[in-house]
C-alpha cells in the first residue's frame, strides 16, 4: 500500500496500521492514475468496459457504483432516492475490479466528489477544494485482498456483545414505562424473541442529553432492572446538540469550560435540533470528547448498556443567522404576487433551512489550540462524538462490552460503534437498498451494521415488514425502528397469520446466531468482510453483475424477495448449492439447485437460504433472548459427495477476553465413508454443546443424518 500526503492532511485517525505502507510521491504512481493539485484536486482514472466500481459505504445506488455521482459529506436526508448524492456517512473507500485491480482511499474529512462514469461514461474522477489530504494506493489480486489489506490498515472492527445480535425493537416514540413495559409484555405473551426495546427522544428531560422525564419514567434505575428481567435491555438515544438551558449541567460546564464549537466571533455557536436552541459539544478538543464521554456513565450506573448516537452530522433544523435571513425573505415578499420565479425561490428558502451549508462554514472547532472551520473537518464530527464514547467504555468498564452505533460515520469509526444507514422510508426500494449497501459498509470496517427493518419513515404494510425481516434476519443489527405518526409495525401489529410468519422468522435468526456471530467474529479478528458481493468470490462475468444476492459468512448465500406481490424471484447459482426454504427452522425442507439462472418458488413463509458446496451451516436453538437460548443441541446441515468442514468459533460475549486469546475454536467435518453414509470429526472445544446432530445432503438430493455425542 502507497501512501500520498499531499499539502498539510488532518490526521482523521481512520488508519492506525501504517505496517506495509509505504510513504511515497505523486510520480511513483501508475501512470493510469492521473493526480493534478491546484486550489483544489482531481483525481482521474480512464475506465474499461467491464470495470467495476466497489465500494464507497453507505450510499445511494447498487453495488456497483459505475453511472453515478456521489458525495461524502455527512447529510440528514431520509429521502434517499437514487439522485441523493450523500446519506449520513463519509466512506471514500472504493476498488476498481477489471483488467486492473487496485483500492483508492481518500483521507480527507471534508466535502469529496466522486463522479464514477456519471459525467462521462468511462470516466472516474475524484475531486474536492481542500488540496490537503492523504491518498492511499493499494494494488492487489483481487477485491477482496484490496479490501482485507484496507481493512487490516484501519483496525479492528467494533465488537459488540452477544445479545446485541438478538432482535430489536424500536419506535419513535414510546412515550413512558408503561407503554415499554406493555411492549415488552406483547413480545413475551407472543412468544416472540426480543432482546432490546429502545427509548427514543421522549425520554428525555425537555430533550436533554443525560438527563431522564421523572413523570414519564419514575424510579428509572428500578424500570430498567424489571425490564432486564424480562430479558429486554432498553437502548436510549444521545443526541449531539445539547440544550441552551440555565441550570442544566451539560449546558454550565460546557460553557465554563469553553467546551462548545465557537462562532467566528469566539462565542459559542448556536443551532437547533429537537429542544430548541442548542450548542455543539467541540468533540474533536480531546479534552471536549473525555467530558462528553464521561457522562454516558450517568445511564450506565442505572443499569443501560448500550446507546445509540444520533443527529450527530451535525443535523441543524436552523441557526439564528439562518432563521432571520429566511424570516425576513419570507417578510419582503409577503403581499406580492408571486409568479412561478418568486414562489419556487421562496419555497426553497424555507425548504434550505436545515443542514444548511452556509452554516457548517460558520463554526469552527478548536484542534490543539488552532480554530478550523467546521465545513473542512464535517465528516469526523458523529465519528469523534463516538469515539469519545468509546473510549469512555474501555477506559470505565474494560471488563464489558457495550452496544454503541451511530448515524453519522467516517472511516475509524468503525472501531467504536457499528451504524445503521438512517433514516430511511418504508419503501420497497429502500428494502433493496439496505441488501446492497451491507457489502460495501463492510468495506469501509463497518461490520455491526443493518438498516431500520420496515422502514423509518412512510406507512409500511404486512407484506413489506416481513420480507424486509426476512432479510433483516442475517444483518448484525437487527432492528425494527419506525416514526411518530406512521403505522405501527411491530411484530405484533399486523394480522394474525403475518404475525406468526415473523414470529417464526425471528426464532430463525436466534436459530442462527451460532453461525451468525461466528461468521461476524472471524469477519472482524481476520479484517475480512461479514456481507460479500457474490463477485468477491466467484470470478465469473455473471457473479460479479449480481446486484440482489450476498454471500453472508463463508458457507450461505441469500436472496431475498424485495418486490411486493410476489411467490418467488429469478436468481443467479454461481455453483451447484443447497436450497433450505425456511418455514420455521425445524423444518427440514431442502432442494439441490443446479448452477445456472432459476426461477426460485417462494410463500410469503418462507426465507430462502443456499448452501454452499462443501460447506456447512450451524443451526441452534431459540429462545426469548440471546442469554436464554439452550444450544447444548445443535445442528450442522452440509451440502457435499465428498467432505465438508466449518470452524465454529465462540467467546464469552460479554467481556474484551476474546483480545488476550480466550476464545474457541473447533473443526467441525463431515466425511463420505461410501454407500452414502457418513461421519463427523470435531477438533476443539465446543462450549455448552453436547450432541451435534447432523444432516448431509449430496448432488442427487439424498439425505443422511447422524449425531455427534460430546462427552
């Protein structure tokens, strides 16, 4: 890997491994690349035909990014329809597969534009105005070794602990504890898994950080403690602007201790979000992030582990200065007779209000003594939020995992907290979208990834929530989050047979949570990815145009059915596989598919999962959550003639242990003896597990089963 300062880069911290970089100049580049600095920078790549572009994170369009343009610039948007340049994070991470094979990483937390074939077709280009920043060049073999070099270079993925893979439930907004409680009693009398019910912005004092309503949530401490034994941890939300508010805490020593982001005028500088006015904690001071991390422990000590960050852009509704220029408008133009000119201008007044660019040029954040405005350090800003969250974690409870993910992200910050990809709508195209941003978030070091299950935003419907969730079972973050005043969309919130059909698919995801966090944990320790395009694998022109199936782990590919009214999809077998349709995860329902495009049949019911050939896929039990699950039972289901092997690792889940080496690790193999009959090997420690039983199904369709007793 080469890596390229050119003027005066901010250290973003996004890469920590610097081992096998290589400092070099400009000209030692390939000549294909062509890099020009003026005031600004371009950096320019002539496509072939086939090319491909991977990469970029969490944004809009496929998989492929060739045919669009794109922004990183961290931006509150959840319309995110395919002409969005940016959505809410920063990933300038991309691979170029073809003839040539190489990885581009921008190090530069401002505004950069890649225009990927967009401008001209085979054209790509990458600029920004800021000339101060680091390239990193990284050739390979490969996409996905350019991937895994990339993601050995900015460290290991955040680890969250193990009921964080359990189901989550979410809605803005729960209003008190007994409306959570009743939640979580539906759940139970239900029978559906449900590990984490979160508290949005309403539980708040008057939408205060750090603070909890005593009307609506009285004897806190003591509700979390009857929710915990429910098996339902609750997961508030912690917002970035905090409340201009005499006698609040955050708002008096923020301000004693200089503590906020400053206006050009030194003063701090004033925003809005949910409660009105508000300054913005100066989370790039480190001594700013020590403070704001600390006070996480004022829920903490009342018995919360985990958090969600939000609105951490920074997401503005409006600033003074931004308000008046609106308001005044609004005021010179009142009585006219507005003509088509006047009145588009004056809509879009109001409508650029928020997020306003003109505002993220008026702050500036104090960097080691030196002011730098905020518009040319923007996409660190929810990074550094978290990071001092993070920190705070290891630093005050380094015995214990604690779930952390955020809206905002730039690459590093995926060693904090995962994301999930915002605000979204209920829409089947957003439903898309999510399947085709996990591979390329996973690029960018975010493993601990999903979207809002159902969409956020809109009135969803029965038929979407549950082939969103059917997909949204093999995310790492599994949650159903929904807005004030759309339709309800909880499990339970739908007819009878829809609720059942979800019930089963969730105890699926608890079946699967042996594979799932084993798959996630050798995805983070090896720096290799969770969610694979199926062109990382298979080489062939096909595979690699796939833009609606995944490879998850390293024994099954999923694809799922993202079209309303539909019994079924057309789908692409790189190689001969194992088709499990899932009812419910006992049912032994399996069909060898033949390489080759297919028509897949698929009820409402089921959730389509393909074996791999020579591989196998781990399958528990469920439970109502993660810690109650009894997997002394489990089941291996191998598709092969010959031989198939799996590792299986497993950990505490609760503890950082796993960092010092104490995890397991076992062999699991299935070998052919002829006449169709065959054995199982184990070489290591299986915790908790003491019979494995076995089902192996071969080319022809016929199906074996045994069992493995450990003593």
């Amino acid at each position: 890997m080469n890596k390229i300062d050119i003027g005066t880069p901010f250290n973003t911290q996004a890469i920590i491994n610097f081992e096998g970089i290589r400092n070099t100049k400009i000209s030692d580049l390939p000549q294909f690349l062509k890099v020009e600095i003026t005031q600004g920078f371009k950096i320019s790549f002539k496509m072939d035909r086939k090319d491909i572009v991977y990469g970029l994170g969490e944004n809009v369009r496929g998989i492929n990014k060739r045919g669009g343009i794109y922004e990183s610039f961290c931006s509150d948007d959840f319309t995110h329809t395919p002409d969005k340049k940016s959505l809410y994070a920063a990933h300038n991470f991309l691979v170029v597969d073809g003839d040539t094979n190489f990885g581009l990483f921008i190090d530069h937390p401002g505004l950069v534009t890649f225009d990927i074939g967009y401008t001209h077709k085979d054209e790509l280009v990458i600029s920004g105005d800021n000339p101060n920043f680091s390239l990193y060049f990284i050739p390979g073999d490969s996409s996905l070794s350019i991937t895994k070099k990339f993601r050995t270079a900015i460290g290991l993925s955040f680890i969250p602990p193990k009921w964080a893979f359990g189901y989550q439930q979410s809605r803005w907004s729960y209003p008190d504890a007994e409306s959570i409680e009743n939640i979580g009693k539906e759940f139970r009398n239900n029978e559906i898994p449900c590990d984490t019910i979160y508290l949005d912005i309403d539980y708040m004092e008057d939408f205060k950080n750090f603070t909890v309503d005593n009307s609506k949530f009285p004897n806190f401490k003591e509700f979390v403690a009857k929710m915990k034994g429910m098996g339902i941890r609750l997961i508030p939300i912690i917002d970035a602007g905090c409340k201009i508010e005499k006698g609040y805490p955050i708002y008096e020593e923020g301000i004693e201790k200089g503590y906020y982001c400053v206006d050009k005028e030194g003063k701090p500088f004033v925003g809005a979000v949910w409660p009105g006015k508000v300054h913005f904690p100066d989370f790039l001071n480190e001594n700013v992030g020590r403070w704001f991390g600390q006070k996480y422990d004022f829920l903490i000590n009342q018995g919360i582990e985990g958090f969600w960050n939000d609105m951490n852009e920074p997401a503005i509704f409006y600033s003074e200065a931004g308000l008046k220029k609106a308001m005044d408008k609004v005021t010179s133009m009142a009585g006219q007779n507005l003509d088509i000119y006047s009145f588009f201008d004056l809509k879009s007044t109001m409508e650029s209000i928020s997020n306003n660019i003109d505002d993220y040029k008026s702050f500036y954040h104090n960097v080691n003594g030196k002011l730098i405005n905020h518009y040319d350090l923007h996409n660190l800003y929810g990074y550094f939020m978290t990071k001092s969250a993070g920190e705070s974690f290891i630093n005050n409870h380094p015995d214990k995992r604690i779930l952390l993910f955020s809206r905002a992200s730039y690459v590093g910050m995926h060693r904090y907290g995962g994301i999930w990809t915002g605000d979204n709508k209920s829409w089947w195209e957003h439903l898309l979208l999510n399947i085709q941003m996990m591979p390329s978030v996973n690029m960018e070091g975010f493993l601990y990834s999903g979207a809002d299950v159902g969409g956020f935003g809109s009135n969803s419907d029965s038929e979407l929530v549950t082939r969103w969730t059917q997909f949204g079972i093999f995310t790492p973050l599994f949650r159903n989050h929904a807005a004030l005043g759309t339709r309800k969309q909880e499990p339970f919130s739908f007819d009878i047979g829809t609720t059942n059909i979800i019930k089963n698919t969730i105890q699926l995801r608890y079946a699967l949570i042996p594979y799932i966090y084993s798959e996630y944990m050798k995805a983070a320790l090896n720096n290799d990815m969770y969610f694979k395009p199926l062109g990382f694998v298979y080489t062939s022109e096909q595979s690699k145009r796939i833009e609606d199936q995944l490879l998850v782990g390293d024994s099954i590919m999923v694809a799922p059915v993202y079209t309303p009214n539909s019994f079924g999809r057309n789908v692409w077998v790189p190689e001969d596989m194992l088709l499990w349709k899932v009812k419910t995860y006992k049912n032994r329902n399996f069909e060898v598919v033949k390489e080759g495009f297919k028509y897949i049949d698929l009820e409402l019911d089921e959730t389509p999962i393909f074996i791999r050939k020579n591989k196998m896929l781990v399958v528990g039990n469920h439970g109502n959550f993660v810690s109650e699950i009894d997997n002394s039972v489990i089941t291996l289901i191998a598709y092969t003639d010959d031989e198939a092997s799996y590792e299986l690792y497993d950990d505490d889940g609760v503890t950082h242990k796993f960092r010092n080496g104490e995890f397991s690790k076992s062999v699991l193999k299935i070998t052919a003896n002829g006449d169709n009959n065959y054995s199982l090997s184990v070489k290591g420690e299986v915790i908790g597990v003491k019979t494995i039983n076995y089902i192996v199904v071969n080319s022809l369709g016929a199906v074996y089963e045994g069992n493995y007793s450990i003593e």
